[in-house]
C-alpha cells in the first residue's frame, strides 16, 4: 500500500522564500553598477558654489562622447542647482588663451590660471573611459565609465574624486530579453550618481 505524507506547509513557504531571496541577490549583483568615490578629509565641498567643467578627455572610439558627457554633466550640474556653472564658451577662450593644447596634459599650473581668469574656486575635469554599445552573442547592452575629479584652482589639489560604470546586462534583459536602458539614459544615469557622489555628499 502506497502511503501519501502531508506536506509541512510551513517548511513549502520557507523553499518558496528562499527561491525569491536567491532571484533578489542574482538581481541584483547583475544589475549593480561600480562606484569608486574619493571626498578629502576636512574640506566642505558644499562651500562651493561656482565651477567652470572642462571638456572630458575622451579615451572610447565614439569621437564626440567627451563633449556628450560635458554636456549632461553641465545640465546635471544646473538642474540640481548647488553650483553655478561658467559658460562652456567662456571656458574654451579661458583655456585657448592659457595656452592649453591637451586635456590630457594639463597640469596645476593650467588649472591655476584657468580658475584666476574665470573667477572658479573649482574645476571639474573629467575623462570618458567606455561609451557604446556592447554587442554579445545574443543580446546588447550600453556601457558607460567616467572618472571624474573636482579640483581647488588656488592649490591644485584634488577634492573629490568619483569613477563611475552604468549600464550591463540586467537580470531580465538576459534572462527574459527585455529591453533595457538606451545609451543615452545610461550616460545621463552615470552623469546623476557622479553628481550627487561629488556635490551631495
């Protein structure tokens, strides 16, 4: 005679509540971005009220993702309103006229000079490490980095510091092929956490 045992109920629901606990954390370690911020002990970024961005360093293949990225850090930068923004074509004469060739050779002389002709007590200066489009096997995703640094203009010294990645794939876009986030929402993603990391801490 075959007998037929009553389930624990109790025990059902604690492998139901387990099962969604282990989606939960596959959720989210595959949806989490990468974060690494910097805030210098004993400087109150808040007392900043003013900033010129210099264009970002664009180190990806896409030739106009530095100026993308300035772009929405400005507009960011003015929607929040903590700071005052310079005019990005005041920055560019500021920068012409100091001499600048490169971004990627300035030093804390240039930064010097640049904050006493655009009367900034600090500069944001940038540079874009990925941003695109990564194409996979069987599904596409955006990626966006950005390093992104706030420095004094009187000393040249670095005050904050943030580098940041948006985008991946998402849990439901592999498993499920939902459609995720564009390239631009991705960037104006990494733009907003960098912000707040920066300017609200």
């Amino acid at each position: 005679m075959t007998v037929i045992r009553k389930t624990d109920k109790s025990q059902t629901w604690a492998v139901v509540l387990l099962c969604c606990l282990c989606l939960t954390l596959v959720f989210l370690s595959a949806c989490a971005p990468g974060r690494k911020t910097y805030l210098r002990s004993g400087v109150d970024i808040r007392q900043i009220t003013k900033v010129a961005v210099m264009p970002f360093e664009n180190l990806t293949n896409d030739p106009y993702a530095g100026k993308k990225v300035q772009d929405i850090m400005i507009t960011e930068l003015l929607r929040r309103g903590r700071v005052d923004v310079i005019e990005p074509g005041e920055v560019l004469n500021a920068i012409r006229s100091a001499g600048i060739t490169s971004i990627s050779a300035l030093h804390i002389e240039n930064i010097k000079i640049i904050g006493q002709r655009l009367r900034v007590p600090a500069v944001v200066v940038g540079s874009v490490h990925a941003f695109g489009v990564v194409r996979g096997v069987t599904i596409s995703y955006p990626e966006v980095t950005i390093h992104c640094i706030v420095v004094e203009t009187t000393s040249g010294a670095i005050i904050a510091s943030t580098q940041y990645t948006s985008g991946g794939t998402g849990f439901w876009s592999r498993h499920f092929k939902a459609e995720g986030a564009t390239l631009g929402e991705t960037a104006e993603d990494a733009v907003k956490v960098i912000v707040r990391s920066l300017f609200l801490p």
